[in-house]
C-alpha cells in the first residue's frame, strides 16, 4: 500500500486532503466534499485507491473543530 | 447459480418451491430458526403451507445483537403467516470467544443458538430443525454453517438449490411482505474483527442504522464500527443522492448523534461481506 502515491493520484482528480491508513482502509479526509456525489469523480477515486493497495476508500470531511486535526505539521 | 438458457427464471424457482414442498413433506415436522428475514420468512410460509402450521414451530433467538426493529418485523412476519412462535434467549454475549471477535465468531453464536435449539425440537417432537440458508450463502466465509453441521441442522432452501433471487421471486408470488426487504444480518457483523462485541457498540451500530433510515435512507445500509470511526455502506443509488454537501452533513450528524466521534462514507458503497475483504478473510 502507498499512501503517498494515493494521495498524489487523488489530488490529481481534485481531491486535496490526508488519507490515514487503517490496514487496507484510506479514510480521506477532507475539509470539503469536493464532488463526490458525481459517480465518475468517485469511481476514480476507488479506483486509484485499489492501484495502490486499498481494499477500501471512505471520505471522511471534517469540520472547523476537526480542521487542526487534519494537518500533520 | 447459473441457470440454463432459454428456461424463465420463475419457472426455475416454481420448481425449485415444489421439490421445497417435497423435502419438507418427508420430513413431517420442523423447527425453524426464524429471524423474520426474506429467507425464513419464506421458509417459514412454504413449511406452514405444506405440513399445516401444526407442524411447525418458529424461534427467534434473541440477544443483544439481534436488532430490535429486526425483531419487530420477525413478530409483524409470524403474526401474518399466522405461525406458531416461541421466543428464547441466547447468551453469547457471555462466551468470550464470541466477545472477542474473530473471523470465525458467527461460530460461537450459531453453536450457542443451535444447542438451544436442537433439545427444544426433541421435547416437542419435531422430526428435524431446519434454518433459511440459500444456495448463495454456500459460497463466501460462513463459519456459522459448521455449527448448524455439527448440530445436525438441515437447510432445505440450499439443499434444492433456491438462491436469494429464487426466494424473493417466490416471496413476492406468494404476496410476503419481506420479499423486497433488504438482508439484515446480526449487529455484531459490523464490527471490524478484534474489537471486542459490547452491548455499548451493538448499541452504537443500532442507533445509528435506525437514525439513518429515519432521514430516508433506503436499501442496502451498513454502519461499520472501527472503534472512534464509523464507515457507512450505502447502495450506489443511495450514494450520489447522499453524497451532496447537505444531506451529507445530515446523515453525519445522525452517525454522531448515535455516539460515533468521527464519520466516514465509503466510497465505493455496500459490499456484503466488507469486513472480510478489509481482513482478507476468505471462505475456507
């Protein structure tokens, strides 16, 4: 599993955010939705995820309280 | 199952449903373990019809990790097949192999559910206790069934080969309530393998499901219980209506409300069997 090579495939197709790792589930998280709801925007994401190793990708937005969370410097 | 070319699929099921009357009928008598689900339901009709409701007995095994709404629907199904019913307690929530989760728990509970069972059809003189496990479910990691095997439990459905579609074709001819209903397996398959089964979890994955389908939610619905994070199925369908900036939110909020602290949506939507695939569990 690549987790950098991930986040670069969906920051390619505008998904700007951190994906965590928790075994073979990305959790992206994200500050917006980005689109999600169109199937396409989200088929490549599943998509880009199974090219690296993910079984499972879920999107998680967080909120204001969350953001500080979301940051990892 | 694949079905030969040119034969209508209700045909199929037509004759499949009568060498489900024949198997029954050499029996004489049967207890079922019903959970109100389509196959039991369906099971629980055709068993009614063929051997007069005199000859068979319904239980619904309850425990924490049997939904409360999934019981109501199991007494609303009885009461409109007009089915005898008897209601027992199991108690795998104090086994501790069952509590700590592995990949093989449904084991633990079945083997608990069936020691209950089994001694109740004696003393009733029941010739044999049957479940509604379909041909699908004969494929795919079931550890549940190796319990039912050693228990001496039959499944007539698998045995004449009906698949969830042959059920549902036949639930719906026959006018059954459940033949649309969504599968709805016990709260405990929602939790990832490892974590431990509480009442406080099944709790959790309960309210949350519920709040869910009370915002609209329809069709196939997970909540899957990671410890602080949820990760909820949808169908496709449910998916791009649900997905927009402010039902999203909504259906957020209802995950948090039920004691989540963090929410995830999957993106890929509802997989019988999630679990197994994030675990690499594979049927034996």
């Amino acid at each position: 599993m690549n987790v950098e090579n991930l986040e670069r495939a969906l920051a390619e197709i505008g998904l700007h955010g951190i994906v965590e790792v928790r075994g073979s589930l990305a959790v992206l998280r994200m500050e917006a939705d980005a689109g999600l709801a169109d199937d396409e925007l989200r088929f490549l994401a599943v998509d880009a995820a199974e090219r690296n190793g993910f079984t499972h990708l879920a999107l998680e937005v967080v909120d204001d309280a969350d953001r500080a969370a979301i940051h990892r410097d | 199952m694949t079905e030969p070319r040119g034969v209508p699929a209700t045909s199929l099921a037509d004759e499949k449903e009568r060498a489900l009357v024949a198997w029954l009928r050499d029996r004489g008598s049967v207890l079922l373990g019903f959970s109100g689900g389509v196959d039991s339901a369906y099971l629980a009709s055709v068993a009614a019809e063929a051997l007069g409701r005199e000859r068979v007995l319904a239980v619904i095994g309850r425990s924490a990790s049997y939904p409360e709404e999934q019981w109501r629907v199991a007494r609303e199904v009885a009461t409109h097949l007009d089915l005898p019913v008897a209601e027992i307690d199991t108690e795998e929530m104090a086994d501790a192999r069952y509590v700590s989760n592995p990949s093989n728990r449904c084991y633990f509970c079945k083997t608990e559910l069936w020691s209950k069972l089994a001694p109740l059809a004696r003393d009733r003189g029941l010739a044999v206790v049957i479940d509604g496990t379909n041909a699908d479910d004969l494929s795919g990691h079931r550890p549940g069934m190796q319990a039912a095997r050693e228990h001496g439990v039959r499944s007539p459905l698998a045995e004449v080969g009906m698949t969830k579609r042959d059920v549902r074709d036949r639930s719906r001819a026959r006018g059954l309530p459940t033949w649309s209903q969504p599968s709805a397996p016990c709260l405990s398959s929602r939790l990832q393998y490892g974590l431990s089964v509480t009442p406080e979890r099944l709790g959790q994955v309960e309210r949350a499901e519920r709040r869910l389908r009370d915002l609209g939610i329809s069709g196939d619905l997970r909540v899957r219980h990671h410890g602080d994070l949820a990760r909820v199925e949808l169908s496709r369908e449910m998916l791009a209506l649900w997905l927009s900036p402010i039902p999203m939110r909504m259906m957020i909020a209802a995950v948090r409300a039920a004691g989540f602290a963090r929410v995830a949506i999957d993106l890929r939507g509802f997989r019988s069997g999630s679990l197994n695939i994030l675990n690499e569990v594979t049927a034996a």
